[in-house]
C-alpha cells in the first residue's frame, strides 16, 4: 500500500451536492472488489442522491465517507 496515496484520499474534500456524490460513489464503485459489503457502507451517501429529497449531511454520511 502507497502511503502518499492514502493521504490523499484522507484529506478529500467532503462532497457539497448531488454531482459530487456521484462522482465520488462513481469512484468508490471501482473498489467494490475489493470492499467487502460496501453497499451498506455507503448507504447514507446513496440516500442523498434521491430525487425530491434535501441535501443534507449528517454523521451518518460523514462516517460513510
């Protein structure tokens, strides 16, 4: 494992709306390989991409995150 690669994506910045979240669950789809269960791991941030719902993060997506 790469350290420096690690460290990058520690200090990501957390997504502000829908297109980001995509994005980012676009990314995390690659890894489900390697991810045990990742589905219910981010879960919460899937709940955010639902049409007619409020953007609103909470601990839950932070943690999922």
């Amino acid at each position: 494992m790469d350290l420096r690669k690690v460290k990058v994506v520690a200090k990501w910045p957390r997504p502000t709306n829908v297109t980001e979240i995509h994005s980012f669950l676009g990314m995390a789809g690659y890894y489900r390989r390697f991810v045990k269960d990742i589905s219910k791991i981010v879960a919460p941030l899937t709940k955010l991409t639902k049409k007619n719902k409020n953007f609103q993060w909470s601990e839950a997506c932070e943690d999922s995150f």
